[in-house]
C-alpha cells in the first residue's frame, strides 16, 4: 500500500494523512465527516434583523460576513413602534432587496413584532447583531439575555463590520442627506438617489 499524502476536498479535522491506493480517492472517515459537515451547514438559519432606514455600507459589510459563514441568511427589516422611520415598510424592503440582490443565499423579509418571535417563525438558531462601538455591547447584552430566556435554544452573535464603518449609523446619514451633504462614502448609489428622492418630496410637500 503507497504511503503517499492525499489532500483531502477540506479540512475534516479529523484524518490529514490518507493512505490511500487509488488515486484521487478519499477514505471513508473523511467522506462520511465532509457529507456530515455538509449536512450540519444547511440546516443552519441565521436572521439579521434591523429596521435599514435606510441600509448602509456598515449593514451590507455585516451581511457579507454572515453570508461567507452561513448558507442560509435571512434578513429581516423590522417595523419599530419606537422609531419614527422615513421609509415605510414596503420601501425598505425593496431597498434591501435590490442592493442585496448579488448575494446568493440570502433572503430579504419584512416583519413586525418581537424578533424572537420571528426567529421562531423562520426556525433560525442564530440571531445575528451588528457591533459597532462600546455603547452598543450594553444594549445588545441586554437583548440577548432577555431573548435567551425567551427562547434557549436561540443564540445571538454579535458581528463587527470593517473598522471604517464603525461610526457610520443611518440616523447620522439621514440628517446629513436632509441638509444636502455628501453621503456617498455611506450609502450605496442606489441608496443615496432613494434618499435624494424622499427628501425633495418631503420639501416640495411642506
């Protein structure tokens, strides 16, 4: 039997050196840990949540990162009794979708209520939350605690986009798009003429 050194298709953790005869086979312990693996991933969900008023550069890096870990991501574009938003619903949600539209295993929804409820609705294991700065991780801590007694079996991660984006919220770019600054290093083109659009109607109106 040939000692020689078979590369595996990925890296199982388990068997690096095959003895193997013919070539290009792979030993069962690695077959059966690929199809295993490979199993496990797809059964994975994941939500993102957030009310995307409008979406950001900073939403978009996070969503990249979640996609490159998960097969299956679902982002969900909240309606917030709390927030005063200036896109409707609908509006949001054609806007996430259209920028997020090159991404393959994604999917965008609307939703209205507890997002643990619509994780519950989606059977996603894992809710993911953007983490900016420091000021976030208090907020975030108390919604994961809160949302692990709601549901124990759901886990929340928390995601950091790039560094650059770090200051970057859509309360800020809605307030510099009002007085007509430059939002471009922000927002997608799409985004920013969205953005054009509503403040020049919400002007025209008054």
């Amino acid at each position: 039997m040939s000692n020689r050194t078979i590369k595996p298709i990925f890296n199982c953790g388990l068997m690096f050196n095959c003895s193997i005869v013919q070539k290009g086979d792979l030993c069962l312990l690695c077959l059966k840990t690929a199809a295993n693996k490979k199993e496990s991933k797809m059964k994975n969900i994941v939500i993102y949540t957030g009310t995307f008023d409008p979406i950001t550069y900073g939403h978009i890096d996070v969503i990249k990162r979640v996609c490159s870990m998960f097969d299956r991501v679902i982002v969900g574009v909240g309606e917030n009794p709390d927030k005063k938003s200036l896109f409707s619903l609908d509006e949001r949600i054609e806007i996430v979708q259209i920028v997020v539209k090159d991404i393959s295993n994604i999917k965008v929804e609307g939703f209205k209520g507890l997002v643990i409820d619509f994780a519950k609705k989606k059977k996603a294991k894992i809710i993911v939350r953007g983490l900016r700065v420091f000021s976030d991780f208090e907020y975030e801590l108390q919604m994961s605690l809160t949302n692990r007694n709601l549901a124990p079996d759901i886990e929340t991660v928390c995601i950091m986009p790039d560094e650059k984006y770090f200051y970057i919220s859509s309360r800020l770019i809605n307030q510099v798009a009002s007085l007509g600054g430059d939002i471009s290093k922000f927002v997608p083109p799409f985004v920013e003429k969205r953005l054009r659009e509503k403040f020049l109607k919400l002007t025209a109106g008054r």
